[in-house]
C-alpha cells in the first residue's frame, strides 16, 4: 500500500456486490474457510446483503486511489443474526472477508473495530464467530482464522468436531465470542 492509497471504512451499496462475491469466491473455491460448496449467484449475494443490512451494520474496507481506475473495495464484514429467537436478540454473528491479497495489513481489524463500535451502539452484548477449525493445517485451512480473533479478544466457547466436510477431508468448527457490552447485564 502506497502512502497516495488510503482506507475507507463504510456502509455497504448494493452495487458493491459484484465486487463482494468476487473476494467470497476466492474462499469458497480455494479454502475450507467457507464451507459452502459452490459460489453463490449475483441474485442469491445481493439478497443476502439486502436482507442482513436491513438490521445489522454491513461494511467494506475500500481502497482510495488503489489504481489507474479509481477505488477499489477490498473487504467487507457485517453481523447478523446469531439464533433466530427474540431472547438471542443481544447477540450477533460476524463474518469478515478480505481480498486474499491484503491480509496480514491490519485491514480486518479495522473491519472488526468499526463493526464493534456500530454494534456497541445498539446495545448487543454478546459478538459471536463461526470459524473452521483444522484438525491440522493444511492447504486448505490454517489457523490464521482462529489467531485473528483471538488477537481481537475473542475465546473459543464452542467446539464441534468434523462437522464440516470439504476437499475430501473433515473439519471442525469453533464458535468464539467476544462480550462487549457486560455492564448491560447488570
């Protein structure tokens, strides 16, 4: 990243989805990220952020001046719904995405400090991760996922063995949580 390359955290536009399915594809062609099989349609992507920005923040990370031709997004991330219940209503779900090429540049903590300010502000509590968890790295799946959250503070509350099944091999899956807004339990 040039010193003339800045990033921009905002809301999510419909017209990002393109984009956004792009940097998605990535991991669900290449990765045991995601463990969905097959890339979604534009149709099904943008009705997936449609109806998840109707409640929750949605963002993306948005390089200015990235090349000859203009801005270009480069991550995104949004909560959603963490169980379907009224008395989970305090808790999220997040999800983060980079384009592969910029990880490790401290964009996804960004993503995620946005996130949690936002999420602060409308007094949820509790913030959840669904990560895939190798049983041991491979091409696949390392524990880059794992170690991002912790380093953000979140701990692993849940663990669910080989639970997910891709590249012919099993994974298993974590849910960690981060509690940002303790002092509205009292």
């Amino acid at each position: 990243m040039s010193v003339s390359e800045e990033i921009i955290i905002r809301n999510v536009d419909l017209n990002d989805a393109k984009e956004l399915l792009r940097i998605y594809a990535y991991y669900v062609k290449t990765t045991a990220i995601s463990f969905e099989y097959d890339v979604p349609t534009i149709e099904e992507f943008t009705e997936r952020i449609k109806k998840i920005s109707l409640k929750y923040p949605y963002i993306v990370a948005e390089m200015k001046n990235a090349t000859i031709f203009g801005d270009e997004v480069i991550g995104y991330a949004y909560a959603n719904t963490f169980i379907d219940r009224a008395a989970y209503d305090h808790c999220v779900e997040l999800t983060i995405y980079l384009n592969h090429k910029f990880q490790g540049q401290g964009i996804g903590k960004k993503l995620y400090q946005y996130l949690q300010n936002e999420l602060k502000a409308m007094k949820i509590l509790n913030l959840y991760a669904c990560v895939a968890y190798p049983l041991v790295e491979d091409e696949f799946l390392t524990m880059n996922s794992v170690n991002f959250h912790k380093h953000l503070g979140f701990e692993i509350c849940g663990h669910f063995k080989k639970c997910g099944y891709k590249f012919d091999r099993w994974y298993d899956m974590v849910y960690m949580e981060k509690i940002i807004n303790s002092e509205l339990r009292m």
